[in-house]
C-alpha cells in the first residue's frame, strides 16, 4: 500500500482549490458533499462555480492562487488542468505545510481522492492508486447498486441510539440488536415510514432484545484449508466473521486471520513440532474458558481440524464442561497438494487406498505398516514429514519399495511461495536438504508431479 486510506475532518475548516474550468468542477462536486469552507481562487470561474458563490455555498476569489493563499487550510487542489501553473500552486500550498493535490499527476501529489459511495454518514472509498480506474468505477457502481438508499439515515439514527444501546451486554447481544436493527427491522420500517418510523422501530427492537437471556457460548473447530483464503469454505467465512474470540494454529496464515471481526480477540496458540508451543492443556482450558463466559469461539485449525490436529482432545473438553461445539470441515493439505501437482490421491487400477501418515509422532519417528506401504502403486500423503526423511527411506526401501518410486514434496500449499520438488526415493533425503524447507511441507510418496508447465499455465489464467 502506497497510499494509506484515512477520514479526515474537515468541517469548518477550508479546502483551498485552484482553477475555475472542468477539472476544477468535477472535484467542487465531490467537495461540496463535505461541511468544509471552501475556497476556489480563479479569474475565470464556470456559471456552475459562479452559482455556488452566490448562494454561499462556497467563497470565490476572483484572482490566481498565490503565497499565503494555502495558509490555514488542510488541502489543496491544483485543477487548472495546466501542468505548468498546477506545478506553481502545488509549490506553493507544499512550502506553507498543506497536503496538496495535482489533479490528475498523481506522481506530483501527496494524497489522492478516491471514488466515493455516499450514504453519509456510512462513506465507502475506493482507491486503486490510479492503476485501474476503470475497477474503481466498476466496484462503485456495483456497492451503489447493493447499499439500500436508507443506509445513511438508519446509520445516522442509530448513532443517536448508541447510548440506550450499552444496557445490553457488549459482545454478542449488542451485535445481534444492531445486526437485525441494519438488516431486518431498518430496512422494512424506512421503507414503509421513512425516517419517521425508524427511532419507533428502534425503541421496539431494543425491548425486545433487553429481554433476552444471554446467551450461551459456544466452540466452532473450523478447518481453515492450506492458507490460500481462497480455499476457505463458505461456513468457515461466516464463522470466523462470527466470532468473538479465534484461537489459531501456527500454520494460519495472516491473509485468513484477517476475516475475523476487527474488535475479535485474536489468540496465537502456535505450536511446532520441534519448537516452543502452547501446550495443549492450555488451549483446552482456554477453549473452555472464553466459551463458558458466553463468547462464540473459533478455533482455527491448519487444513482440515480433523487430520492430525488433536481435535479429540479439544472436544473431549468441550464436551466435559457441557460446552456446545461443532465442526466445520476444511481443505486438508495433501487435497491442495495433490491438487498442485495435478496428480489423484487414488486413481483407479494404480491404488485404491491412500494413507494420510505421519512422520513423527509422540515417541519420535512413527512407525507404519511399512511392508504393504512398499508395494507398487501405493501412494501415501505424508504430515510432519521433514525431518524424517532418511528414516522413511531406509525403512520402506528395507522392506522392498522400489528406489525410484516417486516421490514429491510440496512447500507452502496454496500459498503464494508455493513450491514442488520432484524427487524419488533413492535421493530425498538430499532433495530435501537441497531444497533447504523453511516453510510447512507436505511429502506425496508415490506420485509425481504431471504437466507442471500446464497446470501453472492454467493458474496464471484465471489469475488473469
Ligand atoms: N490439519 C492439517 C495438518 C496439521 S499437521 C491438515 O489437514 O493439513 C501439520 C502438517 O501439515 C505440516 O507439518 C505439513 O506437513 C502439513 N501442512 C499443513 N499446511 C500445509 C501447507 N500449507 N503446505 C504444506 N504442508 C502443510
């Protein structure tokens, strides 16, 4: 990000702009929504300019922009629509301390003027730093067309209630009155009475709402995929837009974390195989903790919450201090990986079995069922496998695998710094130390990667 979106205050205060033609229009437009002072020096000024002047709703000065004239304000407009004299103003309004704007240079000036939704008090900006203006037009036509023309009002009139509206509990029960006040009640009461019948709306709703029991809290596991949000399913999104609190893996990635509300609190329960962690104990007694005092907790697993995360352990405490949860299922990595390399996890003829394994467990290096594991075809999606290389490769190959079996390693699945390594198992554990990881891997014994040009070819696609 270039440029950094503020709302800046601008009532009673005054916006000096410089020009009194086409360009110098299409910005009064857009000011004039403002309560700024403001103030348009030009000799010549458009009937349109010479209009607003008389009915007060701005000052003309009837002279060039010149030293002093930028003094006191808080911005500046350039809209001469003539470089050099558009220079000389933007000079002038930098030399006494004013963010200033080249209409239409955008290398020439401090800040920039988004599109703008206005459904005042609720204002959208858009703001593509002047890359594509055209996305810009079209992501305002489509939020003019989907934002009610009432938002503005209801938004205005539920400011005035905010202060009734802190008798109900902060957190969910606030939420609640406020989501269906916005997108239930609001609505049909503007619609049939206007402005009038929205405080009558209002005052019923919040009854109805002081009357409620609280709530009791709950635990959603959701499986969070392999950290392209993309990848995120549909209840997963809603969750997380749900939640009070999100307790999160290590492996989440930040682009997910931040779907969750911004007042949610955000809880990094990382833990890492050889490194430091939280330790699960702590994570149940949290879990436990934030929903037995009535907050929705998400608990934000890596792939699906159901391979190698520990969730039995999470529910069993759920389940043994009466706390109500469930389960959204998410994108395991070896789906994403395989999906990567254009490969199946079975496929008909070569493996009718595939084993999701792991390459430690709590005793160290895991031990599977390495005989059948060895025959031809067999395919296997291998978790927590990087530093146990050299003992799958002796103990499979111990057991009859065939050296050149494939077999591919997948970095950062979905994620931008995505990478596959090919290799076989006569050589991975060098591969692997070549590659030199630093990211989660996924290891896919027993397939090979297929038309990587193509598959990355279609990515770029539908990038485009
Ligand atoms: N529940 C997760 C697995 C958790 S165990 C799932 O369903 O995917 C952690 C291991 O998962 C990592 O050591 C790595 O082997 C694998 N993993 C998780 N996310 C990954 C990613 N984006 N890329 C590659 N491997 C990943």
């Amino acid at each position: 990000m270039k440029h950094f979106p503020i709302f800046l205050s601008v009532e009673d205060r005054k916006i000096a702009l410089s020009g009194g033609g086409d360009a110098a229009l299409a910005k009064l437009r857009l000011l004039l929504k403002t309560e700024a002072n403001i103030v348009v020096y030009a000799r010549q000024a458009a009937p349109e300019i010479k209009a607003w002047a008389a009915d007060r709703m701005i000052d003309w000065v009837q002279r060039d922009f010149t030293a002093g004239d930028a003094s006191g304000a808080v911005l500046v407009y350039a809209a001469n629509d003539d470089e050099a004299v558009d220079r000389a103003v933007i000079d002038i309004a930098r030399a006494e301390g004013v963010l200033a704007n080249h209409v239409d240079n955008l290398s020439n000036s401090d800040f920039i003027t988004p599109a703008i939704v206005d459904r005042d008090p609720v204002t959208v900006a858009i703001g593509t730093e002047g890359a594509a203006p055209v996305l810009a037009r079209a992501i305002k036509a489509d939020l003019e067309e989907r934002l009610p023309r009432g938002l503005g009002t209801m938004a205005r009139v539920g400011k005035l209630f905010r202060k009734f509206a802190e008798a109900l509990p902060m957190g969910r029960a606030r939420r609640a009155f406020w989501s269906e006040y916005y997108f239930q009640t609001g609505p049909l009461a503007f619609d049939k009475d206007g402005e009038e019948g929205l405080g009558e709306a209002l005052g019923a709703l919040f009854t109805k709402h002081l009357s409620k029991t609280a709530e009791a809290g709950h635990v959603t596991f959701v499986g969070a995929g392999p950290g392209d949000p993309e990848l995120l399913t549909v209840k997963a999104r809603n969750a997380l837009h749900d939640a009070d609190v999100v307790i999160h893996d290590r492996l989440i990635t930040p682009e997910i974390l931040e779907l969750a509300r911004r007042e949610a609190l955000i809880v990094d329960a990382g833990k890492e195989g050889f490194g430091p962690s939280t330790p699960q104990g702590d994570i149940d007694v949290m879990l436990v903790k934030y929903a037995a005092e009535g907050h929705h907790v998400v608990r934000l697993k890596s792939g699906d919450a159901t391979v190698f995360g520990r969730l039995d352990e999470e529910i069993d405490a759920c389940a043994d201090a009466a706390i109500a949860y469930s389960v959204i299922p998410g994108i395991t990595s070896a789906s994403a990986a395989v999906a990567s390399v254009g490969q199946s996890l079975t496929r008909r003829g070569r493996n009718s079995s595939v084993r999701l394994i792991t390459g430690h467990d709590v005793k160290g290096y895991a031990e599977q069922d390495w005989r059948s594991l060895a025959s031809d075809g067999e395919v296997a999606a291998i978790y927590m496998g990087k530093k146990s290389a050299r003992f799958l490769q002796g103990r499979l190959m111990m057991h009859g695998a065939s050296p050149q079996t494939p077999v591919t390693i997948v970095e950062n699945v979905s994620r931008p710094n995505q990478r596959i390594v090919a290799s076989q198992l006569s050589h991975l554990p060098e591969d692997l130390a070549d590659a030199s990881l630093t990211g989660p891997a996924l290891i896919l014994y027993g397939l090979a990667p297929r038309n990587a040009e193509l598959i990355t070819q279609t990515l770029e696609e539908v990038a485009q």
